[in-house]
C-alpha cells in the first residue's frame, strides 16, 4: 500500500525570534510525522505585531512574564478593556511594527528539512485590496493566508504530480506538542476537523486544525468562499472581516457555527495537539508620551499611588524592551460611535495636531508641523479610498447616519 502523504501548512504573522519559532515546530511536528512544509507569511516580520484579538490581553499574550511579575492588576485585561482605560496608550499598542525579512533568514527557513514552498507577500498589497474599516482586521487576513497557503500547496501538487492524502494547518508563532500517531490520522474520516474548542464545544480556536484532505479544503477555502459572494451571516462583513464581531475581531462562536454550516465533523483536538505561545515581545512600542495624556484622565479616578505604578510598570518595559516608533500608515477608529467618527474627520485632525503643537511649545514641533499636517490628510485620504472600496464590494458596510449612532 503506498504511503499516505501529509502537508504542514503553516500560514501567520512570523514575530520575534521566528526562525527559532520555526525551527521548533520542523522537530516536533514536522519530522515526527514526515510531513512537507508550505509557508505564507508577510514580507515583514513583526517587532510588534499589534495588540492581537480580544483574548487575555496584549501582556499576558507577548510579554515575558518576569516583567509582568509587578504590574498592577488593573492593567492585566483584555484589549477591549485596556482600550477603554487607556485609550492614547492603546492607540500606539494596537499599530504593527515591522521589519523586512532578511534573506539570510529567508535562506534559514527554505532550507529546513521538507520544505517545500514558501510565499510572502506585502501587507500593503492585501489593504489596497481587502480595505480594512473595523477597528480590528485579523480574522481576514487569517482566512487570507489560509486560503494563499492553500494554493501554495495546490501549484506544488501540479507542478509535482502529486497529492497530499492530510493536511495540517499551524500557526508559526507558537510551540506545538503532538500526541498524535499516524494511525490516528489515518481512523479519522472524510468530513472530520480535528480543531481545538471550548470546554462545551459551542467555540472553536484558530491556532491549528488538521485533518483529511476533503475537509481541511473546505475548511481553509473560507476566504475564496467569500470572495464568492455567499450571503451568510459569516461573511457579513466580508472584506474587512470574516467570521467576525462587528468589531472586526474573530467570533469564535460563530467560527463554530461556520463549520457546521459547511458539514464538517468538529473532532476535539486538545486530545491531540497541545501548544503554548513561542517567542515574547523583544521591542515595545514607546508609550510614555500617550501614556502622560492618559493618566492625567484617569487622575479623577485614580489615586496619585497607583498612577504613580501604572507609569513605573510602562517605564519598566520600555527600559527593557527595545523601543518603537510609530510609523502609522492608516487611521483606524470605532465608526458605530458619533464621537469617533467626528475625531475621525479631516478637520479635527488637523485642527488637534495644531493645539497639541500650540500646547507642547517645542521647537522641533513646530518646524515638523507641515510635514505632520501633510502626513494626516494623506492618511485620511487613504481612509476614504479604503471605505469607498470596502462598500463598493459590500454595501452592507456603509455607515449609517450619525445621528442613529448611539452615542449621538
């Protein structure tokens, strides 16, 4: 009987340290199994790549523990609530801080054993295209880089003559432990997902799936199924999300009803995969300008003792961690709110930098000013652009009338 052939897809953000990141996973996936490797990335990797889904938090998930050792508890939340609590320090955390791959490590990651293709592509290249309008946009750039791996493994196969009988799909940013054999693989049937989910099944994660080669298709097309058209409630917001809350951030719930709706099999994969975060955060964002404006807020609420901690554990990251300069190339804003969506326009925003340039009475500030002016209505020119592309594709995105938002 000949021997059944299995693909590592491996489609994500590369962060950190990622050729060790990768290099993990090649040990204890890969060989292992004797499974070929097909990679979609970006062409950068990030230094900080953002605050991620709402999830535990940006803390909990990229930074080191040791520094978290005394942070105050108020800061160890979900992203929903630090924005809430510290909005200008959020509004820097949020923003993805990148740097080209160098063909050194390039040369690394093709040369791993089974490596078969890879494919990285410009991340500017994906907004022209899928323009993003919700304050979060991972979830499509998720099923985008599934859908690309995926094709990636097809064009081998052609080119090859060749087809894989399972595929597993990984993220790269984590560490993986298997407890899976290959006679497991082979007992799974046709229409079975093999996926991580909640305690009572009703949510499913985002991390890894793998299965027979039928239903890890279906599973890894969603992308070019809303690109189709399909009008269902997982592609409400198609392009700017997939799947997704009208935040913009993947709902895992509705992930969970996605597949059932395509008649897949949800088989618990906690049984079978284990996994923890790679690599932690090695630069940082630099804070202490937006973080100033935020505690003069929280001052009303807040006594000056634990004000006085916030910005001892913010100082303590940014002396530890390599800092980072914001270098935004879009605004992103919460458009279902009155508030947001005035801040939003080109006016304030002009008419903002020129007090904060007023206030701050800094040499430097006023001869860049011209420049910055220049910057925000390119930036918001962008803005535009992107929303008249977004509705264009999907009308269902068009905003409505500022007075039905409901803080109006």
């Amino acid at each position: 009987m000949k021997p059944f052939k299995i693909a590592l897809c491996l489609s994500g953000a590369l962060r950190y340290d990622y050729c060790e990141d990768l290099r993990h996973i090649v040990k204890n996936v890969a060989t292992p199994l004797n499974a070929d490797i097909f990679l979609f990335s970006w062409d950068e990797a990030y230094l900080w790549a953002g605050a991620g889904g709402l999830g535990v938090g940006f803390l909990r998930n990229f930074i080191d523990e040791k520094l978290l050792q005394n942070a105050p508890n108020e800061l160890l939340i979900d992203n929903y609530h630090f924005s809430k609590l510290f909005p200008n320090v959020f509004s820097l955390i949020e923003q993805e801080y990148a740097a080209k791959i160098p063909k050194k490590n390039l040369n690394t990651i093709k040369n791993f054993t089974n490596f078969k293709a890879l494919a990285l592509e410009n991340v500017d290249f994906f907004m022209q295209n899928y323009p993003r309008i919700l304050p979060i946009h991972n979830s499509s750039k998720m099923f985008y880089g599934w859908n690309r791996v995926l094709n990636l493994l097809f064009e081998y196969e052609r080119k090859m003559k060749e087809r894989y009988d399972f595929i597993i799909m990984l993220r790269p940013d984590k560490r993986y432990t298997l407890n899976l054999s290959l006679d497991q693989l082979k007992n799974l049937k046709t229409k079975d997902l093999v996926i991580e989910t909640s305690s009572d099944e009703k949510q499913l994660g985002d991390v890894y799936a793998f299965g027979r080669r039928f239903a890890m298709v279906e599973f890894l097309s969603t992308f070019a199924k809303a690109s189709g058209g399909v009008n269902e409630e997982f592609f409400e917001h198609f392009p700017c999300g997939i799947n997704c809350a009208s935040y913009g951030c993947l709902d895992h719930a509705m992930l969970r009803r996605y597949v059932d709706f395509i008649g897949l099999n949800v088989i618990k994969g906690q049984n079978y995969v284990k996994w923890q975060s790679a690599s932690k955060a090695t630069h940082f964002p630099n804070v202490k300008e937006a973080l100033g404006s935020d505690l003069k807020k929280l001052s009303q609420n807040y006594p000056k003792e634990k004000l006085e901690e916030f910005e001892s554990f913010f100082e303590g990251l940014n002396s530890h961690l390599k800092p980072l300069k914001s270098h935004r190339k879009y605004f992103y804003y919460n458009k279902t709110l009155a508030d947001e969506r005035i801040k939003a326009t080109l006016t304030y925003r002009l008419g903002f930098e020129l007090v904060q340039t007023y206030k701050n009475r800094n040499l430097v500030d006023f001869i860049t000013l011209p420049y910055r002016l220049l910057k925000i209505k390119k930036l918001h020119k962008i803005e535009k652009e992107n929303y008249q592309k977004a509705i264009k594709i999907n009308p269902k995105l068009s905003l409505p009338p500022l007075e039905h938002c409901a803080d109006y």
